[in-house]
C-alpha cells in the first residue's frame, strides 16, 4: 500500500484552504478547522504561506462573543490576472480578468487583420502595453488566450480550419511571435461556453448556440466542456439545415451558418441596425423576414440537439439521450446587439421558449475565460485547488471546489 508522501499532503492541504476560502468566502480558522477537518497549526501554516503568496488576506474580525476577536481571511481575486484577445478582420478586442471573473479593463483598437509577421507583432505591442497598464508586475499575469474563429488543433498549437479569417495552418508560436507571456489557442465558442460554466454552477448539460455574425456552438455534459478528440465538438455551424441549400464558407452547401447568421437578415447593403430600426417600426416585409430567421433558428436548435454537424466531428454526443435533462442555451448578442423587443420575440417562438435561455455572460468577455489556466508551472499559483475530480482531496471538501479559474477546464 502506497503512503502519499509528505510534500504532497502538505500541497493538498494548502489546495483545499484556498479552494474553500475561494468558493466560500472569508473564513476563521476555527471554521476551516471544522470544515476541512484539519488541524489547527496546520491551517495556520497555510495560510502564514498563502499570505505570502499574495493568494489571502486578512479580512474583517467578527463579534467578540466573550473573548478575542476572530480574525476572518479572505481569497484575494486580484492576486493574479489573465487577458483574453480576440482578433477580428476591422480591429482587436483585449480584455482583463480576475480571478474572480470580474472584467478590470477592455479595450477595443483599431487594427485591420492581417495574416503577417508585422501584423503579429504590432499585435504583441499593443498586448503587452495593455497588460502593463492593468498590471505593473508581470509575474501577476498569468497568460494571454487568443479567441479564435475557427477549429484548433488537438494540441493547442495550430489553426486546422480558419476559412473566416484566411489563416488556415497559423501557429501559436506566430501569433504570440511578440508576447512577453504565456499564451495559448481557443475556439471562441468554447471560450464562450466555458465562461457560461463559470458563472453558472447550475448548469449540467447543454448544447450552446451563439448567434453572432458568424454563429457558433459548444457542447456541455455532466458540467463540463465536451470538446471531442480533435476540439471541434459541438461546430453546430455547419449542420446541414437546409439539403442542397446555399454555399457556406466552409465549402458545404445549407449549414446553418447560412441561414441563421445575421447577416441573413439584411438586404441590398441594409446594415443590421437598419434593420432593426425598420422592423421596430412595424414594416411587414421586415417582420417576414425576421419570422423566417426565427424559424430557422428553432429548426436549428431542434435539429442541433440530436444531429452530428458535419464535416468536422464524428464523435457529436446525443445530448438528447444521453443527459438527463438537456438544455440549450442561446446568446442573442449580435453587433449591434439585438433590440430588447425583438430578443423577447425570439425567446417566445416556441421551440425557443422551451429549450432557450440568453447566457448570463455575454459574448464580449466570452475570451477570457479560458486564458487563466495558461499559467506556466514554474510559478507558485501552480498550486491552485484541484478538479471537481480529484480523488485525494478531503471528503467534506468534495461540494465546494469551485467551478472557476481555479478548477480544471476540460472534461
């Protein structure tokens, strides 16, 4: 019979007092004591360690109830930060997080893309200025995550798929050619799901349809994120919705992305806005054609919860036999977002109504999520708290690890 050795029950016991003080809030010692059932010099070991870290602070004393004053600690989300990057064809969007989720700074410039050695390091400029910005001490950034349009591959390295922006084989290493940190690749609907699982420890099983100029899907089971072998699962885009319909970009003919993107909604150079201010105004060929949008929306969700999308992923799960209570989840961010009436219309087709809910976190952060796990393992908040499934944990501690940045990303 194995013993686990000294170092790492010491590592354990540190995990389990920030995964608590994390997940649960400001804490005594004698409440992780009863909680964790660790002893007293050894929680105050811990914390005298995390302290140091920067990873706690003391917090505020509670009520005397006879004798001294108890001393709460609290987890300092602004310990570390991570910045989500997300490049699109008229300029770059750059975001800040906590380790709390909350977003400290976003900026939108002004950059054309282009697929080239000079467009990457004017990128990494413009990167590295804004972390300085938000963070004078470098070691306090835990990396940057690029968003991508389009499908990554397996080991994080390489666009396989990048129709939309024309970098089809680009690798990280060129992308990152002039960033000072840590970076790392992701599907921008995965990023957007994941940020969903952070903000909703609720949410189970789930396929996620996100409804932007270039629509796209995730796909969540049991909590977390279901990527498939080649992480592409859940490309809902590109289903076919309509046999023989209209060409894609992905090559195909009827997927989704043809009849349920915005640009869909819009004729003869119309600009989306205008169409909503039109539609608004009651104008019936307008409203047609919004119905028709909203029908293929619900054929799309409807179909999207039992099809396989072709021609990516062999391996699609059937959400609809395999969860015990399915749910889609929707985003009806656009840009320009949809019109408060007409996102209420949406919601109330039928089909919508009964599987469809808008994402508590919106599309504009959906970058940021995944990028603080892109921490090196040579830092010291590699010792962060363990995956919901880490079996060498204590028992009373299994229901309050948390499902954020401190846990483990994939499935």
């Amino acid at each position: 019979m194995k013993t686990t050795p000294p170092a790492s029950v010491k590592e354990l016991n540190k995990r389990a007092i920030t995964a608590y003080l994390y997940s649960k809030g400001p804490a005594t010692k004698q409440m992780l004591e009863r909680e964790l059932n660790l002893s007293l010099p050894t929680i105050t070991q811990n914390l005298r360690t995390l302290e140091v870290e920067g990873l706690i602070r003391k917090g505020e004393q509670l009520e005397s109830t006879g004798g001294r004053k108890a001393q709460t600690f609290a987890f300092v989300c602004r310990a570390k930060i991570a910045i989500g990057v997300t490049m699109r064809a008229n300029g770059l969007t750059l975001c800040a997080v906590d380790l709390g989720g909350n977003v400290i700074s976003r900026k939108f410039k002004l950059l054309p893309y282009h697929n080239t050695d000079i467009y990457y390091q004017q990128m990494g400029v413009i990167i590295n200025a804004f972390a300085a910005g938000v963070e004078r001490n470098d070691d306090n950034v835990l990396g940057v995550a690029f968003s991508i349009q389009g499908i990554v591959s397996a080991d994080g390295q390489t666009i396989t798929f990048g129709n939309i922006m024309g970098n089809t084989g680009l690798r990280l290493d060129v992308i990152a050619q002039n960033v000072k940190f840590p970076c790392i690749m992701i599907h921008d609907s995965d990023a957007a799901a994941m940020a969903e699982l952070w903000f909703d420890h609720s949410l189970t099983d789930a396929v996620c349809v996100y409804l932007e100029m270039r629509p796209g899907g995730a796909v969540i089971v049991d909590g977390q994120l279901y990527q498939g072998p080649n992480l592409c699962n859940g490309t809902i885009e590109h289903m076919t919705l309509v046999p023989d319909g209209g060409e894609c970009y992905c090559g195909q003919r009827g997927c989704m992305d043809v009849y349920c993107s915005p640009e869909a909604l819009t004729e003869d150079g119309e600009s989306l806005s205008g169409f909503f201010s039109v539609l608004e105004q009651g104008e019936q060929e307008h409203r047609q054609r919004f119905n028709g949008w909203l029908g293929n929306v619900a054929q799309a969700i409807r179909v999207g919860r039992r099809t396989p999308p072709a021609p990516f992923d062999p391996c699609w799960p059937a959400i609809s036999s395999s969860a015990a209570k399915p749910r889609t989840i929707s985003t009806m961010t656009m840009s320009p977002p949809l019109k408060d009436s007409s996102r209420n219309a949406a919601l109330s087709t039928p089909i919508i109504s009964r599987y469809v809910r808008v994402c508590a976190w919106t599309t504009r952060t959906k970058s940021v999520r995944h990028c603080v796990s892109c921490r090196p393992s040579s830092t010291r908040f590699a010792a962060t708290p363990p995956d919901r499934r880490i079996r060498r944990r204590p028992a009373r501690l299994s229901r309050s690890l948390p499902r954020g940045p401190l846990a483990k990303p994939y499935a």
